[in-house]
C-alpha cells in the first residue's frame, strides 16, 4: 500500500453515506508525511497531537489522530482504494466515530447503520 489514507468522514462520504464537507482527514506516514510537513502549517492541537493544517483547515494531515489509539500502520495498509484513492476502512472508522462521539460522529453512525442495513454484504 501507500503513504497515506483518507480518514475521518472521507470515507462515508466517497461511499455516498453523507454529504461531502468542507474539509479532508488524512493519515500519512513515512514520505507523505515528510511532503506535508513542507506544504502546511504544523499545529499542535489542544490534545498535543500534531497536524498539518492545508489550504485554511481545509486539509489536515497527521500522523495519529486524536480521538482513539489506532495503528496508522494498519490504517494505511488495510484501506481500500476507491477511484485510486485509499480510504480508511469502515470498520476502523465505526471505531473512530464511537470513540469520539460528538454529536456529528453519532448523526454519521446511525447514517451507516441504515446504509450497512440496505447493503448487508458489503462496506459499501
């Protein structure tokens, strides 16, 4: 696999599960990460992970995140490429969302659950 993958709310949305948003989660590693540190602002967030913040937010780029103890390794390598990009994988995004649980992350959960109920053989 690659250097990166779509995360956050990326994933739902290349699926059609929600509306597209105003801005792109991204896990990197290795050179991606050394790319982004050169295309962006770094920014500490509150929680003292680190990001990089493109285009005014409208792109981050990390290296963990900060809700939840997740392997990016395993992220990145286990994504599933849709249109050429990798995205993360659902089940890690479920994770991601109820580990989080701000009310955007319970709204896309309960989206999911009645997109997975229409479709119940696939993650798509």
């Amino acid at each position: 696999m690659g250097e990166y993958a779509i995360f956050g709310s990326g994933p739902l949305i290349v699926r059609g599960i929600i509306e597209g948003t105003n801005d792109l989660d991204v896990i990197s590693r290795g050179r991606a990460w050394d790319r982004a540190l050169g295309a962006g602002e770094l920014v500490s967030l509150p929680d003292g992970v680190k990001i990089v913040s493109c285009f005014d937010g409208a792109v981050t780029i990390g290296v963990n995140w900060a809700y939840g103890d997740f392997d990016i390794n395993e992220l990145i390598d286990t994504a599933d490429v849709i249109d050429r990009l990798p995205f993360v994988r659902l089940e890690h995004v479920v994770r991601y969302k109820e580990i989080a649980a701000r009310p955007k992350d319970l709204v896309h959960l309960q989206l999911l659950a009645e997109h997975q109920r229409g479709n119940p053989l696939t993650d798509e």
